[in-house]
C-alpha cells in the first residue's frame, strides 16, 4: 500500500499574520498555546493545522524555534526567493513543471486531488498555499510596515471639498429661445439643468454658487444639500 503523501494547508491569512509576528519579535517560539492567544484558534487547532505546516516547509525546528529560512521570509527582498526554496524543497518537481500558469487553480486542486489522496476542501487549501508561493508577491500593507507609514506621513488635504454652481440665464434679444439654466458640480459627474422661464430683453445673468461640501456627507445630506440649493434657485424667477 502507497504511503500517506501530506502537504502544507496553511492558510493564506496565518501566513501573513505570522510573518508579521516574526517581524516584530524575530526571536518567538511558535508554540499552541501561543498560536492560541494571537490567532483566535484552540490550542489544539494550533497543534493540528498550524505547527505541522510550519515544521514541513522548514519555518520552524522541532522546539517551535525559527529558522534561518524564517528569518530571510521576513525580509521584503528575499521574499521570493524563500517561496521559491519552499516550492523546490517541499514540492515536487512534476507540480512545479507543471503549472506553467498560476491562475490555472483548477488544474492544481486536481493534482493535489489525485496524488495526496484527499479530499475537495483539502485539496483547496493545499493549492490555495501552493500557488500563493508560485505568486510570490507581497501586498503593499504587508511591505514591512513601509506602505503605512508612507500613508502615514503624507499630507492631509483639506476635508472640505469646493462646489461650484454656476447659472446661466437670459438673452440680449427677446427673439432669442430661452435657455436653460446648467450647473456644474465640482468633482462630480452629475450634471442638474433647470428650466428657464422666458423673458424679455432681459440682461445676461450669471450668477455663482460656491458651497464647501464635507467628504464625510452620506448620499442622503448630500440630497438634501442639493434639493435645498434647487429650491432657492427656483425662488430667484418667482
């Protein structure tokens, strides 16, 4: 009878999780009970699904120490090169020949399937491991902290975001049709036209509205801003 072939089910949110982990204290040990407490599992899930996929791609040693490996893995620089070294150690060469296109999920679940003799869902997470590592790439919030802080540190613009109305109406000759009144929204692709009732040899009138407007209005304010700026519009034929 052919032996039990297993391979890594960790999931893609413990990774990064952990990989922070690591970045922050370098020196942890990997433990369940430590699992338990910073990832919201049971010491025993930890024991079951967590450490055992550690210990296989070689992040940790049989005393839940890190590796060498894992401390390159925290390095935004050797990233990829780890996901390589996990791919060629723990895979094996037929699977990395084989999946020339990393979207071609399909084809991976089917393979882990057929040669760990498991089941749909397993065979999910073991492809959904293995084609994050064929990936090998980082997330900008993942990027050792670079991409926060750059959002950090860059300046904040001004909340309140200027609105332009600007109305047209009238002509210099009463022949002419009347036209209709247009305003234009500032940073917005909305256009509102109101009517313009005739007049007669009336002189060219505009007029311009400028209202400062705060990001953080729901649609609703926002409607009821505007359906009041209608309205005072409106009085100015009456």
């Amino acid at each position: 009878m052919a032996s039990e072939i297993s391979y890594p089910k960790l999931s893609v949110t413990n990774w990064w999780a952990l990989r922070k982990k690591f970045q922050s204290n370098p020196n942890i040990k990997i433990t369940p009970g430590f699992l338990a407490m910073h990832f919201e599992m049971g010491e025993d899930s930890a024991r079951t699904n967590v450490l055992p996929p550690l210990r296989a791609i070689g992040f940790i040693d049989d005393d839940g120490r890190p590796t060498d490996l894992a401390y390159d893995w925290r390095d935004d620089e050797k990233y990829g090169e780890v996901c390589d070294v996990i791919r060629r150690t723990v895979y094996p060469q037929e699977l990395n020949d084989a999946v020339i296109d990393p979207a071609d999920r399909v084809k991976v679940e089917t393979w882990f399937k057929n040669k760990a003799r498991v089941g749909e869902a397993s065979a999910r997470k073991m492809a959904a491991f293995y084609l994050m590592l064929c990936e090998a790439v980082i997330p900008g919030e993942q990027r050792n902290g670079k991409a926060n802080l750059e959002a950090a540190q860059k300046p904040k613009e001004n909340k309140l975001r200027p609105v332009t109305s600007r109305i047209e109406q009238g002509s210099l000759f009463a022949e002419d049709k009347p036209q209709p009144q247009t305003i234009h929204i500032s940073d917005s692709k909305d256009i509102i036209t109101v009517p313009t009732p005739a007049v007669s040899s009336s002189p060219n009138i505009q007029i311009t509205i400028q209202i400062q407007l705060s990001p953080e209005y729901t649609p609703d304010q926002l409607d009821q801003v505007f359906a009041s700026l209608m309205k005072n519009i409106k009085k100015l034929h009456e």
